[in-house]
C-alpha cells in the first residue's frame, strides 16, 4: 500500500508513475490528499476542543474550591457542548479514515523508473499534463536467452500425448473427481513432481533460505498482506462458511510469518524457502493454449521470499533472478529472462523479471517463474518494520520469486528430452528420481 506522505509530496509523479501501469483511476491521486487534508483538519479540531475541555475542567475544579459555583456551572455548560461537538466530529473522523483505507488500497504499486513504458495499442503516446510524452517501448523486453532449444523430430509429441503414452499424468480422471485443470500425478509421473519439489528445495536451502510447510488457507488479512486483496480476489478459491482464502502462492503466508514484527537490522535479510500445492481460478482461460499444463487450477510450486533491507533490495532482486537462471540452467533447458513492462505487472510489483522456457513440441516459450521486488507495498499493508542503528524503525523491502513451477517446467521436460526409447532425465535429477530415463 503507498503512503499518503509520498502522494502528498510530489502528486504528480506519482500519477505519472501509476500512468505507467495503465493505471486508469489517476483522480484517487486528488481525491486521497483531499480526504487526508480534511482528516488532518477534523483531528486538529478534535484535539483542540480536547484540549479546552480538559482546561475548562480544571476551572471548574478550581471555581468549585473557591466558592464560585455560579461561574463554574457556566464553563461547565461551555464543556458540555464542546463534549457534544466532540461526539459528532470522532464517528465522522472514523468514517474518513476508512474512507481513505479504502481509496488507498485501490492504488497500485508504483512500477521503478527501471520498468519498460508500453502504451495500450492505437492510442499513440502516453501523456501526463504536465510532462512531456514517454519514450515508448513496444511491450515487454527480453534482456537475455540461454540454452538451445533442442531438434525434435516431425513427429514429437506434446506433453499431454506424452503423459498418456507413459502413464505418468491422468487428465481426464482429475476432471472426474474434481473438473478441468486438476491433473493426477501418478507412477513415474508423481515421482517426478516429488523429484523435482525436493530438489527445488535443496537447491533454496543450500543458498541460504530456510524452509517453511505452511498452511494452505489464509485469512483476509493474509491475503490483503501480500496485495491479493482487493485486487485478485476473482481469482481465488474463496471458502465462504469460514471466510478463507485457498493460496495462490506460498508467497502469501510465508510473506505473512512476519507480520507485525520488528526486526533487528542484524537479523536482514531473512530467507525463506517454502513448497505448497497452489490454486487460482484462472477464469476465461480456455483453447489450445491451456492445454494439458500449460494452465491449471491446481500445481505445485517452490517458492523463495526475502525481507531485505530497503538500501539492499534491488541487489537483492538481481541476485534471485541469478539464483533462479542458474537453476533452470541445471535443468538444460532453453529460457529467456524478460523484463516486465507496466501494464504487464502485477497490482504490488515494482519491478519484476519473468523467466520462460522453450516447450520444444509446441514450439512457445512457457512462463515458468516470475521475480518481483515490491520494495515497501506489501510491508506497509503488514508492518513488517526493522530498527536502524539510529534506532528508528522503518519498513522493509520484500521480494519473491517462483523457484520454481512444476507444471510448464515437467511440460518442456517431457517434450524436450521426449527419444525413441523414452524421456531423458536431466543429471541433476536422476538421483532424486530414481531412474534415467524414463519409458
């Protein structure tokens, strides 16, 4: 969540910042500084009368002693209606203050000054009053491509072909129990997904991250920790009878653990690790291109959070994405590093990397991990702070990165490995599966 000094100290670039996001409600800039400047004033006068009426009784504390009861039931009428004036003005000063929660929450992350400007297609160039018009980018930039895209023959399959030639995923009996986009794992197909969980985990851990189980459900005020409320919330499982959230990411409780903490600076920055089943909605998704893996309602994922300190957090950043790049390397498999632009984002993100790789069969590059620094947007909502050495406390930055999915990473195994006689395993695997090849 911003903070209301930020938009009150210089409004203008905030909007020019929100712009870039294709953010469309640039009037709740205007309307958040007008509604503080009324709320500053009410608690001016809310402190005010506070003040008289706390004088006034001590007149009449006084007045009482001496005799003069006329004089004291004057002042005493006097305190009488400033008690009532008192009374009307703290509801109103409630109702304002969620008023202005409430328009917060609806205002993006700010995206960094390092994040590609892309406008909606047709409309020409992007312009703030004020500013001149932004250099354009065309979209998204990919900043760099590893790895070779293998040589498959005419007749590769797909991963869902190859998932039911091997018996390793059942798709059309998780539509049985539960409906489209919750595959069953089984055989050698369920030891993969073990395989490649723990190896995910033993690759974070041996980096320096400390691993989490947690739960699967959270609470509202979870969810609206880490920026999944208000923004994502047609996007998530919803348990009504006891008002739950199902994750869409172990980001969301393992950013949570610190919660309304103070921290000691000595103790930046904290590492976790932490492996869930997720769960989105992921409505309108349909067509060949949410096929098989390619889009599911239900996957595993490893993930890795940070706290870090806010002079840190884009070394940090430029670290988990090496972290990540060096992972996916050990799997050899082709990927691109691309940068996000603006209205790409997600509603907390200042800055994010995503990471691809190459589905050899259906010739397309695979989303597989997104890297993202939020600098100060999720630790505001949650008060994650820490002490400086000054001994004034201020918030952290948080990142998170996908480290990784399972789902599009098994799709491009499958497809790029995909020989004659079976699936080559990548060595790093092999000793977590069991087997080199499978068939």
């Amino acid at each position: 969540m911003l903070q209301v000094q930020a938009l009150r100290q210089n409004p203008q670039a905030i909007k020019e910042r929100l712009a870039v996001k294709n953010f469309t409600e640039i009037n709740l800039v205007d309307e958040i500084i007008l509604l503080d400047e009324e709320i500053r004033h009410l608690k001016k006068r809310i402190e005010d009368a506070q003040m008289q009426i706390n004088s006034k009784s001590d007149q009449i504390q006084q007045l009482n002693k001496s005799g003069q009861k006329d004089e004291a039931d004057k002042i005493r009428d006097q305190v009488i209606m400033l008690k009532t004036l008192l009374n009307s003005d703290k509801p109103e000063l409630e109702q304002k203050n969620k008023l202005l929660e409430d328009k917060l929450v609806r205002l993006p992350n700010l995206p960094s000054e390092k994040v590609p400007v892309i406008v909606t297609p047709g409309t020409g160039e992007l312009t703030i009053t004020g500013y001149p018009p932004y250099v354009l980018i065309s979209g998204n930039v990919v900043i760099k491509e590893g790895g070779t895209k293998p040589s498959l023959p005419a007749n590769a399959l797909p991963h869902w072909d190859l998932a039911k030639k091997y018996d390793l995923i059942d798709f059309e009996l998780g539509t049985k129990i539960s409906g489209s986009g919750f595959p069953v794992y089984k055989g050698k197909g369920a030891k993969l997904q073990r395989a490649l969980i723990q190896y995910f985990l033993d690759y974070n851990i041996a980096a320096g991250y400390t691993e989490y189980l947690p739960p699967l459900i959270v609470n509202e005020a979870t969810a609206f920790g880490t920026g999944q409320l208000p923004d994502k919330e047609g996007q998530m499982y919803f348990v009504n009878e006891d008002k739950f959230y199902l994750i869409p990411t172990a980001e969301v409780p393992v950013t949570n653990i610190y919660r309304d903490e103070i921290l000691k600076e000595k103790e930046l920055p904290v590492k976790m690790t932490a492996y869930t089943p997720c769960f989105r909605k992921e409505a309108g998704s349909y067509g060949k291109d949410v096929r098989g893996l390619n889009r599911v309602h239900q996957f595993d994922k490893v993930e890795i959070v940070q706290l870090v300190h806010p002079e840190k957090s884009y070394d940090v950043l430029e670290e988990m994405v090496n972290h990540v790049e060096k992972l996916i390397q050990t799997l050899n498999l082709p990927y691109r590093i691309v940068k996000l632009c603006g209205g790409d984002m997600s509603f907390a993100s200042a800055l994010t990397y995503d990471f691809e790789v190459y589905s050899a069969a259906q010739d397309k590059w695979l989303e597989v991990s997104s890297v993202s620094n939020f600098e100060t947007f999720q630790t505001n909502r949650m008060k994650i702070r820490f002490k400086d050495s000054n001994g004034k406390s201020q918030l952290v930055h948080s990142l998170n990165g996908s480290s990784l999915a399972l789902p599009r990473i098994v799709a491009c195994l499958l497809e790029n490995n995909q020989t004659p006689d079976g699936i080559n395993l990548p060595t790093v695997l092999q000793q977590y599966a069991g087997v080199k090849l499978i068939s």
